[in-house]
C-alpha cells in the first residue's frame, strides 16, 4: 500500500514528542500530575504508530527520547532550581528533541518519485531469465547460468490501480550497501509509489508499442530510474529496465536467491580493461532480452504487443556507454542516448549510423574529466546519422536518478551545497524525459517532435545538433 514521505501518525507522533519535550523545558511545574503520564501516552502512540506503519529507523533518536521522558516523570520529583544543573538539563532535552526530528529533515521514510506526466497510466511486469548459453562467471559454481532480470513498463488501459509494484528487489534481505546507501536506511521501500501497476493491460495501438531498453548506472539497481521508466511509459513507450546480477547492487534471481554486488573491483592500472569486459557483459544482456522478446510468449500477455522494429537502447553514466555499443554491434537498435556516460573501449573510434543523442550533466558541478569530454565529442565527430549534445546545467550526475528524491528537502539542500544538483531531480527528470520523448519519436516510428523545442522549455540547457 503506497503512503506520503510521512504519515499523518508520524507527524502526530513527532509532534507530541516535541511538545512533552517543551513542555519539561518551559513549564515543568504545570499539570505536574499529567506530565508525569506524559511518556506512557507517548509510548502507546509509538507502538501504534510501529502497528500501523511499521519499523523505519528514522524514529529511534524519538524512541530514545521517549525513554528519557519516561526517566525524567520516574525520578525528577520536582524541578531543579535555577542555576547551571537546570540550564544544562533544558539545553540537553532540547538538545535530544532537536535530535529526534533530524533524521526526518535529512532522508524521508518513502520518498515520493517523479510523477508520471504524460497521457497514460502505467502498467508494470517482472521477467527473471536464465541465458542457459553463457556461465556466471562471478561465482564459484560450474552450473550456474547468467540471470538477466527485465522489468517492462508500459502505457496501460486503465485497470486496477489498488497495488503498486514493488520498488526495490529484496527488501527483506538487503545486503550492508546498496548503490551507497547503508541497506537498512531502504526498508521502508517496499511502499513507495512505483507510479506502476501489475494489473494493468497493455495499450494496443497499430503496429505495436515502440520499446526502450533503459540501462543503469554501474552498480545501480534498475528501481534507481524508476522515475524515468514511468515517465517515459506513460508518453507511450514500452520501456525495459535491467538488472545486471553481481554488477547491481541487488537483484532477485529467477530462483529466489538475492545477488549483491560482487565488488571484484580491479586493481590499480587496470580499470579500464575490467570496465571494458564489464561492458561486453552489459551488451551481451541486452542483446539476450532481445533475443528473449523475439520468442513467441516470451512476456506472457505483453507478447505481440511491443514494436519490434522500433527499438531504442538509452542509459545514465556506465549504462550510457552500454547503449551506444549496443546500437553499434546490434542493427535491431534504431538510436541510442547516452546520459552522462564515461565511454569504454573503442567506441569513440566507430562511426555511429542511426541517431544519437548525448545528455550531460553541468560539466563543472559532476567535475567531467578532460578524457571523458573528448572521448564523447569524438564519438559524435564521427557519427554518420544525426547526432545532438546538451548540457543540463545545475544538474549533477546523480540528478538523472531517483537517488536525490530519497532526501528530505532540507537534507536534498544540503545535498546540492557539496555536490551540486541545484536543479533538483524532478525538474530534471522532467527535462530529460522531454528531450528523450523529442529524440526517440522519429527513430521509433512516431510522430517526429522538435528537440529544440523541447529544449527550450527550460532555462540553463546548452548545446545542439552535432552534424
């Protein structure tokens, strides 16, 4: 059941905690006898508010300061007198309060993801294959086969919109680190308003829905874009996100078990090689699903219904460099866009020859590197179809994702004073999904769009048409 970023009970539960706390502080002497209930009532509302919304640990500085509420109506029998004991204790309860509420102003319980914004509601499937061709090379069993899990948003027919889809794989057994973030501080996911539901049947216009494969970043789990995903779907697209087992973070495997990120990181002097094989794997999964999506009844009901000959490979950062070799080595993929992507291998040297579209992020606040500029630049020197790069300015590079939108406001200000990102994460997801939706129309067999146009809807985004 999807909820906001805080419940009507947090805010219930959070304020009453404050206002037993000032009321200590300023008039400790009033209503002595209903202060000293004070705690037991703010004890019975927390484990309301742990039955209901259940655990988040955003509250235990709160239960902490329950419990020295309770210690206070227990053994203060009257108020100290003034002098240097009573201003330390108000300073040290006010302190402890101030603590409580923290943890809400820097992450929030469920973040609220970018809005969908086009004309149809969105529907949502999971696909967990086994490419029984190729090994897992990333553990030790001999008979282990690479998992590749899709999931496929699309525009639906309106159907049941009760049960969103799940937003992260594996909330109940999260590894240490997911993509950063220490996995206990994502528990609360699972109600998170994916935007998708499992219930709802595809749209079927002629010809069939032109389909998006859209690759993470390094190490990002597919939920990461789920803002994008839904957008981009409920604009008209099929849109396929990818889990890339022990790249990503986390990742349900077709058999159950949670897969975390391998963390075979290279040594020094060797990273490129290792991203370049790491490369080759990524393309081999995309390449599998399509393989996969050609096969009659593949994905259940959705078969049939997606344009096969309409197919586009877009990604953000490593997924980026992915989807402009995969357009290279797969003649199925009719364009590629690449978001903020540091270049691999010897892409740059090839002459793309189907559109391609480059989105930075601000080059001074993601701190691009000289190589990476001009590994990009020659890639679209040589391009041989029509090729744009813009720069969205006062985004960073994580700013394309879902990750920013996972902090409180004042934690996401915060956020943007030491990395940049200034923009914010819906605007531009909004920005991105315009200037992708204006790309991809043309090459995917719709109604062309002026990127442009598109572009000039929004203040501080440079660049153009490369050839």
């Amino acid at each position: 059941m999807c909820r906001g970023p805080v419940s009507l009970l947090d805010l219930v539960l959070l304020a009453a905690m404050l206002a037993v706390s000032a009321w200590w502080i300023f008039w400790p002497n009033r209503g002595r006898r209903w202060l000293r209930l004070a705690p037991a009532a703010l004890a019975a509302l927390a484990a309301l508010q742990l039955a209901v919304e259940g655990f988040y640990w955003q509250f235990l500085p709160g239960y902490a300061l329950i419990a020295v509420l309770a210690l206070l109506s227990l053994f203060s029998r009257r108020a100290p007198r003034a002098g240097f004991a009573k201003l330390a204790g108000h300073l040290g309860l006010a302190a402890l309060a101030m603590t409580a509420i923290a943890p809400f102003m820097l992450l929030l319980p469920v973040p609220v993801l970018t809005k969908p914004d086009g004309p149809h509601t969105v529907g949502t499937q999971i696909f967990r294959w086994v490419d029984e061709a190729r090994d897992e090379l990333n553990t030790a069993d001999p008979n282990d086969r690479r998992n590749v899990i899709a999931q496929i948003w699309y525009p639906a027919a309106l159907g049941s919109q009760v049960e969103h889809s799940t937003y992260l794989d594996g909330l109940d057994d999260l590894p240490d680190e997911v993509t950063l973030f220490p996995g206990f501080l994502l528990r609360s996911y699972g109600a998170i308003d994916t935007h998708g539901y499992p219930g709802n049947p595809i749209l079927r216009p002629d010809g069939g829905v032109p389909l998006v494969i859209l690759s993470s970043g390094y190490g990002g789990p597919r939920a990461f874009y789920t803002s994008l995903a839904t957008g981009l779907a409920s604009r008209g697209y099929a849109v396929i996100t990818l889990d890339h087992p022990y790249e990503s973070a986390v990742t349900e495997l077709a058999d159950g078990r949670i897969a975390a990120d391998a963390k075979n990181f290279p040594g020094e002097g060797e990273g490129k090689a290792f991203m370049a094989s790491q490369l080759d794997t990524r393309v081999a999964d995309i390449r599998f699903v399509l393989d996969k999506l050609e096969q009659p009844g593949a994905i259940g009901e959705l078969s049939g219904h997606l344009d096969l000959q309409h197919i586009a490979a877009i990604g953000h950062s490593f997924g980026g460099a992915a989807s402009a070799v995969a357009m290279d080595r797969d003649p199925r993929i009719k364009a590629a866009a690449n978001i903020d992507g540091t270049l691999y291998g010897d892409i740059d040297s090839r002459q793309l020859t189907r559109p391609f579209l480059l989105l930075d992020s601000d080059h001074v606040e993601t701190g691009h590197g000289e190589d990476n500029l001009a590994r990009n630049q020659r890639l679209l020197d040589n391009a041989q179809a029509p090729a744009w790069r813009y720069e969205i300015k006062r985004a960073n590079h994580y700013s394309f994702t879902d990750a920013p939108l996972f902090f409180a406001p004042p934690g996401r200000f915060a956020l943007s004073l030491l990395i940049g990102g200034s923009r914010g994460p819906t605007e531009t997801h909004r920005a991105t999904l315009d200037i992708l939706d204006a790309f991809l129309s043309g090459p995917l067999g719709r109604e062309a769009h002026d990127i442009e146009a598109a572009v000039a809807k929004y203040s501080d985004i440079t660049g153009g048409p490369v050839n």
